[in-house]
C-alpha cells in the first residue's frame, strides 16, 4: 500500500449577528450515504450523518478520542477481565417512543455478531461469548478472553444501540435514541435531522441539521460563496482556500484528520500477488506530488496505516521511498506489468490523485485503465466484491490498522506473522 494523510479543512460562514441568533445549520458534504443504518454499511458517510445525532452505542468517542460514556453511564470488569457489566442510563427511549433497555442492547450485540450479519464491522464483535439481561439496566457481555479494547469497540458507530422493532428499516427510516430524529432524506440532494424534544441527556443548541450533499469541487465552492451551506467539513476544493482566508466572511480552520489515503491493491488478484510487483508499484509513487497535485499541498506523506499525529507514530516511508529506476528494475524483472483496473470513487482527492498515480506508474511502465465510479457502485464492486486491481480511498475509521489482519478484508492483505 502507497499512503498520505490529507489535511481536513473545515470551512465555515464566520458568525455574524443573524448567525449567531439562527439554531439550524446546513452542511455541505462530499459524499452521500448508500443508507442511513451504521450496522449496516461501511461507508463513512453514513457515520457523518447519524453517529451521535441519531444513534447512540454503549459508550462514545470523544474529540480527543478518549472513549465516554453513553447509554452506558459507566461499567465494571471482572477480575479476569473476560466480563464487562454494563449499567445503562434509565429514561432512555428511541424516537417512536418505546423504552431502549437491555434486551435491546442484547438484540443489537447479537444481531451484529450473528452468522448471518451484514455489519461491516464484525471483527468487533468476534470476541463475544454471550450477552445476558441481568435487569431491565444492566447488560452483562462475556468475552472468549480478556480485551482491553472492547469499551473502545463499543464506541464505533457500528455497535450503535438499534430496537428489534424498527431494525430491519433503519436503512431508510432510521430510528435510534440520540439528540435529533430523523427528518427526511432526498436522495441526491440532503438529509434533516430534527431535534429529539424526548432526549434523555443534554438538549442539543440546534432545532434542525441539514446536510447537503455536493461532491463536485466547483459546485461546493459556489454553494460556499453564495450562503446555501453555512459549513463544509473536508471542503473539496483546497485550490480556493485561499480566496475564502482573504474573505472576512468565512473562517477556514485547517487540521489533522484520522483519514490515512492509501493506494490499496488487491493482493490476491494477479499480478498484484506478487510482492515485486507491489514493490514496483509503491517504489512508482511519489507521494509529495500527489499531495501537491491533488490536495494543493494539504497532506503528509505516511510510510503506513497510522495517523502522524498519534503519539506513537514512526515515519517508515523510507521503506517504499519513491525510486522509479528500481520500480522499472522490478517490473522487468516480472516480465511486464499491466493494464491494471484502477478504479476510482467520487472524492476530489481520488479523482485528482488517481490521474497522477496513472502517469506516475506509466512512467515506470505500468498501464491503468482508470474507471470512475460512484459511491455506491464502489461499495458494490470494490469493497464488497473485491473486483478491482487498484483503488484510492480515505480510511477514516480510528486505530483500524489491524484491517490488515483480515484477510477478507476489501485488498485481501494475508500475513501470517501480521495477525
């Protein structure tokens, strides 16, 4: 795998006197959720709309990543650390008014790890044993062995509390027991989101959220300039952040994301099955022009699936350095490489990126044949069909370098001394 981490840019209208009065907001978003259950799918998208806004798991992420409590207000582990007792808060409900209680969570926890899950996460759930109703708000959860993570597996937006009765249409009608309630969803064009009046915990500032979904880089600029979003987390077009920095209408807030941007490769699919070829490949890319061509510098260059703001990060790219002499020494030596399917979601950083990465292996004698995707046609063939050579995509999921201890994972990376 070739990876950079991008620069997240939020940009945000600055507050003035009719904006500091209003209590609803639009976003703009790159992407729109294939669906709007977070047990359900995969995609990121989905969890930038509902996670914390709609749903709620047993515990929660805070900003600075320490793991919270949610609808669990605390709870205890045995002293073998193979049982997690979990007490929930009382006067939970979820939004069409039935009472959330600890068959619901023992409903959501086996749901999520049944045979026939399709939760994209189930390797959080894999270490489950059993989980038991001790009372009406006190879960009990026994673990094959101790796990140390499992508060923090809890808190992923796949491990959402769901009720047995509204389950099976959350995809479309979500309903959970967080601090807004589902308002509509116009595909293609936006979600709302409206205050929960019922909700058990701290009463969200906000009546209503609307997040609107413009991938085009052009498009969110214009809706920006013209006030149709009042804020665009990612903003996709960082060649204009310059001109919203010197306009005192707007506040451009740049910072580090969890979001790791790999060049992924189906390990199993030939040629990409042999390791020269993928050295090849990564010693091809230089990740500073990518950065620079598709992202106008907002990125860094990162030697593996790991975060550089975490504080156990250690920079490896020298491993992979870019070096086209010996990628060209590699792609001899296997006899010819290529055409390789290189296939390509919406966001601006993998269109862009993807021509680049295109010339950059054409230079060392690599072909693609680049196929420009929707998301939802990514989904389907990428991910859940593992039908591609080669892929660009953000993985935004937090510490989730141990993906690559799945061999059934999206690339099909298979290490025995890894897992």
């Amino acid at each position: 795998m070739k990876q950079i981490t991008l620069a997240a840019a939020a940009l945000a209208l600055s507050a003035g006197m009719a904006q500091a009065q209003q209590d609803t907001i639009t976003l703009g978003m790159v992407l729109e959720p294939p669906n709007l259950d977070p047990t359900g799918g995969a995609a990121a998208a989905i969890d930038e709309v509902v996670y914390a806004n709609i749903f709620e798991g047993l515990t929660r992420f805070g900003s600075d990543g320490a793991i919270l409590p949610a609808l669990a207000k605390s709870w205890d582990v045995s002293d073998d650390g193979t049982v997690y007792t979990f007490h929930l808060n009382d006067g939970v409900t979820f939004h069409d008014g039935t009472t959330m209680d600890a068959e619901d969570v023992v409903f959501s926890l086996d749901r999520a790890r049944a045979e026939d899950s399709t939760n994209a996460q189930k390797a959080l759930f894999a270490g489950i044993s059993s989980v038991e109703a001790v009372d009406p708000l006190t879960v009990a959860v026994t673990l094959a062995e101790p796990n140390g993570n499992f508060p923090f597996n809890m808190a992923w937006g796949d491990a959402v509390i769901v009720a047995p009765e509204s389950a099976d249409t959350n995809a479309t009608t979500p309903i959970g027991t967080g601090p807004f309630a589902f308002g509509e969803w116009a595909q293609g064009d936006h979600v709302t989101i409206t205050r929960n009046e019922n909700y058990w915990g701290e009463a969200p500032a906000l009546s209503q959220a609307t997040f609107k979904f413009i991938s085009d880089p052009n498009a969110a600029f214009a809706a920006m300039m013209a006030g149709d979003v009042d804020a665009f987390p990612n903003f996709p077009a960082p060649e204009t952040l310059s001109q919203f920095e010197a306009d005192p209408r707007f506040t451009v807030i740049v910072g580090s994301t969890e979001g790791e941007t790999i060049l992924a490769m189906n390990n199993k699919q030939p040629p990409l099955d042999d390791l020269r070829v993928r050295e090849a490949i990564a010693h091809a890319i230089n990740r500073q022009d990518i950065i620079d061509g598709a992202m106008f510098g907002y990125g860094t260059p990162i030697g593996t699936h790991f975060a550089p703001h975490n504080p156990d990060y250690i920079d490896l790219t020298g491993l992979s350095a870019y070096d086209p002499d010996k990628a060209r020494a590699l792609v001899a030596e296997v006899g010819g490489v290529g055409p390789l399917r290189l296939m390509l979601p919406p966001p601006s950083y993998a269109r862009r990126g993807g021509e680049i990465i295109a010339a950059q292996l054409r230079e060392v004698g690599i072909e693609t044949e680049i196929t420009n995707l929707e998301w939802a046609q990514w989904l389907e063939q990428v991910f859940k069909g593992k039908d591609f050579d080669l892929t660009i995509v953000s993985h935004t999921e937090p510490a989730d370098i141990n993906i690559y201890a799945r061999p059934d994972y999206y690339f099909q990376y298979d290490n025995p001394s890894f897992r």
